[in-house]
C-alpha cells in the first residue's frame, strides 16, 4: 500500500491497448526484445512468504501458495511511490493496472509449515495499564525451492503501461505480507504461458491442465478500482465485484505430502 496519504483523484480511462501485430514482431517494447505478447518478470524469494486468504481470521491465518493480482498491482503502485511517482501518477497508475491480465508461475516445490505462535493482541478488558494481552495464534509460512515468475498480458495494457512495468517490476522487493523478500533477476518477453502459470477456471479456450493443481480464490481489481477508496488512508470501504473481485483460479501446485507439522507441493 502507499506509504503516504494520497490526494483523491477521478478514474482515468485506460489508454489503448498494444496491437497484437506489433507484440508478435522482433521489435522491443519498453526496451525488452519481442516477440511476445506477455511480459515475464523473474524473482527469487529470500525470504519466507506468507498472504492471508480472504476468509482467514487474525487469530487462524492460513495462506495462500501464491500472491494474487491483487497483491501484485498494489505492489506496483507502491513501488511507483518509491521511485518518485507523484500522488496523481500513481493513482493514474493503478486505474492502469484495473484491466490488466496477471498470471503467476509458483516454483517447482513449496513446503508449508503450521505453525502456532506467542502473539500479542489488544486486550479486550479495556485496562490502560494493561493495553496488550498475550495469547497463541495459528500462522501459515511457505518456503519457495526456484523462482517465481508474474506475466503481464502487454495486449491489454495502454500505451504507456510497458514502460512504467519495465521501470518498476526491478522496485518491487516483497510480496504478501511484510517480510516476505524477494530479489529481483530478469525481463523477458514470450509469445504464450505454460501449463506453470495460474489459469482462472472461467477462461475458455485450448488449455491443458498440469499434472497437479488446486483451485482458490485469488483476488483481482474490480472495474472500480480507484486510490481513493483503495488507500490505507482513504475512509472509503471497497465494495465487493466493484472495487476488488475474487477469482477462482487453478494454482499449479499439488500436495504431494502431508504431516503434523508441513504439507508439501509440487507440480509434477
């Protein structure tokens, strides 16, 4: 989220979209040589990675395997803040990101650890003197073996939208939940994604499924996504299918083995 307060600006319409003849030549784009229609951008965790799902409470935080669009978009604007964007850019920025096809390439192999941790909450007894009180909660941490790898659908990005991903993508230096590193490595343009990448279940069209995979919801920005409603500082509440959606999407990833304490995936 940005870091600082935004001032509220109006939805800007998105520009035109990139032509499709002109993704599918040689020629660069942004700087990154063609052809090729999505943008690939290469990160290696360093860290541990942790993202609540949606329905997970602050006392039971189960995680997802992979950051969602909607993690990934607001990574973007953040790091527009960190490069020196101004309020209205970044708001200009993320009303970009709205139509924006992102699909996600997890590593090969993942382990999830359960764990219970000593965690300190705000005390419900109302005790000035006493204003925390310690109690045990549940957490979810996954440990990444590979790289990851986000694709950007450029055919559906306006004209200017290339160029601030090639400059920003490099920004980006966690993912999820605080703390949860990762390193940038590379840009890279292909012409079409692999059975590796997240698929939402309602696109149609020849797909094949990986040898392994689960489904969740992952969610996106919705057709009203604006910085004023979606600021940490704003007061305005987002509305469900209008200012952020959930998408049912196949995750390339499969239990492959299960303890007391893990549970293991893989995608082969």
């Amino acid at each position: 989220m940005p870091p600082r307060k935004t001032k509220s600006a109006p939805s800007t319409p998105i520009d035109q979209a990139q032509p499709i003849a002109l993704l599918d030549t040689s020629a660069p784009l942004a700087g990154i040589p063609g052809p090729g229609r999505w943008l690939v951008a290469e990160y290696e965790p360093t860290a541990l990675f942790s993202l609540k799902i949606s329905s997970a409470t602050s006392t039971v935080a189960k995680t997802l395997i992979v950051p969602t669009p909607y993690a990934i978009k607001m990574a973007l604007v953040d790091s527009g803040f960190r490069a020196g964007l101004s309020d209205d850019e970044c708001a200009d920025l993320l009303r970009a990101l709205v139509g924006l096809d992102v699909r996600i390439s997890p590593p090969a192999s993942s382990v999830v650890t359960h764990t219970f941790l000593k965690v300190r909450q705000e005390s419900r007894d109302g005790d000035p003197l006493l204003p925390y009180s310690s109690t045990v909660s549940y957490r979810e941490f996954v440990y990444h073996s590979g790289r990851w790898k986000w694709a950007f659908d450029l055919s559906r990005a306006s004209d200017t939208l290339p160029g601030r991903l090639v400059n920003l993508l490099p920004h980006i230096s966690y993912i999820g939940k605080r703390g949860s590193f990762i390193a940038f490595r590379s840009l890279l343009r292909v012409t079409a994604l692999g059975a590796d990448f997240t698929q939402p279940i309602q696109m149609t069209g020849s797909w094949s499924p990986p040898p392994r995979a689960h489904v969740a919801p992952l969610d996106d920005f919705g057709p009203d996504a604006d910085m004023a409603t979606l600021s940490s500082f704003s007061k305005g509440k987002p509305k469900r299918d209008r200012h952020r959606k959930f998408v049912e999407t196949i995750i390339p990833l499969g239990i492959v083995n299960t303890g007391p304490g893990f549970t293991e995936y893989d995608n082969d």
